[in-house]
C-alpha cells in the first residue's frame, strides 16, 4: 500500500470539507442529533455522542448549535428524523465505495445518489457487495513536520500503548487501533505532546486499486460530487491516487 498517496488523498478531502465549513457543521450536527437519539443525551454514558461532540469541538463547532443538536436527538426541541443508511456501489476500474449517509428522506436520496455513481462511470450495488473489504480501525496520522521525535520513541510509545500496527511513511507515521482502544491510544499519544494531523475511528480497506487515465480522472470526480453530498456523512473507498 503506497502510504504517502493514502494520506495526500486523506488531505485532499479534509482540506475540501474543511473549506466548506457550512457543509461540515451540518454533517457534525447530524452526527449529534442521531447518536443523541439512539444512545441518549448524557456524553458521559454514550460513546458515540462523546465522540462527535469532540469532532465538532475540533471543528470549531459553537456550543450553541452543540446543545441544540443534542436537545434535537433527545426528542426536547423539534428538528428532521434523520434515518441512518450505509450505500455500497463500485467506483471507475471496480473500486469499492461504502457510503455512510444520513437523511429525513431516503427515496429521494437512494434516488440522487444512484444518479452520481451512473453519470461518473460508476454503480449503486447492494447491500454487503463491498462492506466486507473494509475494517473498521482506530486511526492515527502523525505528521514529521509537526512533532520533534524520531520513528524509534514514537514506535515505543505507541507499541506500549497497545496499537495495532505501525508504519512510516514519506512524510508522516500512520498508526493503527482496534476501535476499543482508539480513546486510550489517543490520550497516550496527547499526553506525549503529540500533534495529530487525524485522529479517528474509519474504515480501512484491506486492500487498495491504483488507477491511471480517465478511470482515475472519473473516481475523484465521483468522489468529490459524493462528498459534496448534504446527506454523505463519510465516503470510503479502496482507491490510491498516486502524487
């Protein structure tokens, strides 16, 4: 797996979501909405909830539309029903593409998003056709640019603090959790004073298809119109682009 392409791929799309912050508050704000409904409003006894709160605070999230959208998932305040829906579809070249969405209307959405798979070389597949090539993992990117420490102590400390994996790459440190352990891992790794360039829990493709021309020119099409999405919360594939 060419590691350096993985993360300037990862780049590329937080510093696109990043430049659309409206789009990203919403997203955040729905991830609130829902896990406060299915696992109740107390942080503290919700995982989950404890999780996005924490994104949406990274992202700079006001607190206001924090509490709001806490108050929505608990049924306190009146706001949409979002559903919570996993697309799976194939991607230019036979590349896999899982889709985490969440929407007030599914047929219209089924509807929108089988339309950009077709218009950019691609096709709506069901359910399981790709989930099992990705592994849910905790996920660290370490960047050598921003934190004064050699490969040996960063690999003792994550070693010690229970990873999974680790692997250096061009330019960063890629470190590897089981989900069960992402927040003790992530507090180990701060408590160092390690700057993390991400820090959370995806999904992993156990392999990865390297494309070139016009199937490679199609998939970031894809992929970008699939993120541009108001109802895509999160797109996975195992596609490299190699910079």
């Amino acid at each position: 797996m060419a590691g350096h392409s993985k993360w300037a791929n990862i780049k590329r799309k937080k510093s696109k979501v990043d430049a659309q912050r409206g789009k990203l508050f919403t997203r955040l704000s729905k991830e609130i909405i829902v896990a406060a409904r299915n696992g109740g409003p107390d942080p503290d006894n919700n995982m989950r909830l404890k999780a996005a709160i924490q994104k949406a605070k990274e992202a700079n999230l006001p607190n206001e539309n924090i509490n709001r959208a806490i108050q929505k998932g608990a049924g306190e305040v009146e706001g949409a029903a979002y559903e919570e829906i996993v697309y799976e579809g194939y991607g230019p070249g036979g590349v896999a593409v899982l889709l985490e969405i969440m929407t007030d209307n599914r047929n219209r959405t089924a509807g929108e998003i089988r339309h950009i798979f077709s218009r950019y070389g691609g096709s709506l597949g069901e359910t399981g056709c790709v989930a099992w090539m990705f592994d849910q993992k905790g996920l660290f990117i370490v960047e050598k640019s921003d934190n004064n420490i050699n490969e040996d102590d960063l690999m003792i400390i994550a070693l010690e603090a229970g990873v999974e994996d680790f692997k250096t790459e061009d330019d960063s440190y890629e470190i590897t959790t089981a989900p069960a352990d992402f927040y003790k891992v992530k507090e180990v790794l701060e408590d160092k004073g390690l700057r993390l360039a991400m820090a959370e829990i995806t999904m992993v493709p156990q392999t990865t298809i390297n494309l070139s021309g016009n199937d490679a020119d199609m998939m970031v099409k894809l992929l970008e119109t699939l993120e541009d999405h108001d109802d895509v919360q999160n797109v996975y594939t195992n596609f490299e682009l190699n910079e």
